[in-house]
C-alpha cells in the first residue's frame, strides 16, 4: 500500500500506478483489494500515471466483488 489517509478517524487507502497495460493494471485492482480487506474498508483509491498519449484520462469507479475501487487517470 502506497499511501494511508487517516482523516477524522476514517482510514483512505491509496495505491500508486504508472500504466503499463490493462493486466498491470488488473493486478494493482487485486492488490488494492488485498490492501482493503486487510483493513476491513470496503472502498479505495487508485492513481495510474498514464504517459501514454492514447490513454483518456479522468475518474472511473468499478466495483470487484464487494470493495468499490475510485481509479484516477492522470
């Protein structure tokens, strides 16, 4: 887990990703969900640094089984 925002007693966990293709990608989604069931939250954030000229970026929210999964393309 890259980063853990503790903010008024509410934990926010945060994984860190340079695009390197939809199966990496898919792998920090599990890891995240690792991260999340790990500490009993049922929602994350994942950041993807895209360098790639053809990639949209943006905000999508996605759901893996019961954990919510916020993923910002940038």
């Amino acid at each position: 887990m890259d980063v853990v925002v503790d903010y008024l007693g509410v934990q926010y966990i945060i994984e860190l990703k340079i695009w390197r293709g939809e199966e990496y990608n898919r792998k920090g989604e599990e890891q995240l969900c690792d991260y999340l069931e790990k500490h009993n939250l049922k929602k994350g954030y994942l950041v993807s640094f895209c360098f790639n000229k053809n990639k949209k970026s943006g905000v999508n929210v996605t759901q893996n089984g019961d954990k919510t999964i916020v993923e910002a393309v940038v």
